[in-house]
C-alpha cells in the first residue's frame, strides 16, 4: 500500500476553508479512481503549542502505479486543481510507502 498524505498548514479563514474542504473538495477526492481509503484529521500539537498544520488527509492507494494513474486521471487533476482554492496556508504533500500497520 502506498499513501497520499496532504498537510495543510494553517489557513486565514478556518470556517471557509472548512466549509470549501467539506462541501466541495471531499466530494472530489471521493470521485478519483484508485483511492482505497481516504480520512481527513484535524492537527494539534502535544504540547499544546500552536501546530503549523491545520489538517491531515491521507488517500491509500494499492501501489504507487494507482496513485501516480490517479492524478492523471480528470478527476485527480481536478481535485489537484482545486487546492488553491481554499488552502491559504498551503499543502505539503508527501508519499509514504506502509511498511507496517494494524
């Protein structure tokens, strides 16, 4: 298995970017072929400092084939498209291979 994860860093307005996020961008991110299993989580620090990241997505893939036929796809290009939209404080994208899990 092979995983998207998407940090977004803090956004300017956090209503509109949930509002943007869950209205709108989810809906796309569930039409992209491939994707086996999609969560969405809100970030917090330990330490109760600030986090620099506002929400974590992470879109699982069999391998990095799907997810590379993913993005090529209409779909993944529109959801691709659509960060820009709502992700004020930006993303980081970052693929992550599972070597062990539950």
């Amino acid at each position: 298995m092979v995983k998207l994860i998407v940090l977004y860093g803090q956004p300017t307005d956090s209503a509109a970017f949930d509002s943007h996020y869950f209205s709108a961008h989810a809906d796309l991110v569930a039409q992209m072929p491939g994707v086996r299993r999609f969560e969405v989580a809100k970030c917090t620090s330990m330490d109760g400092s600030a986090s620099p990241y506002y929400l974590q997505a992470e879109l699982w893939f069999d391998d990095s084939a799907a997810l590379q036929a993913c993005f090529a796809s209409p779909e993944g290009q529109r959801a691709a498209a659509d960060v820009p939209k709502f992700a004020t404080g930006g993303a980081t994208m970052l693929v992550g291979e599972v070597v062990a899990g539950q």
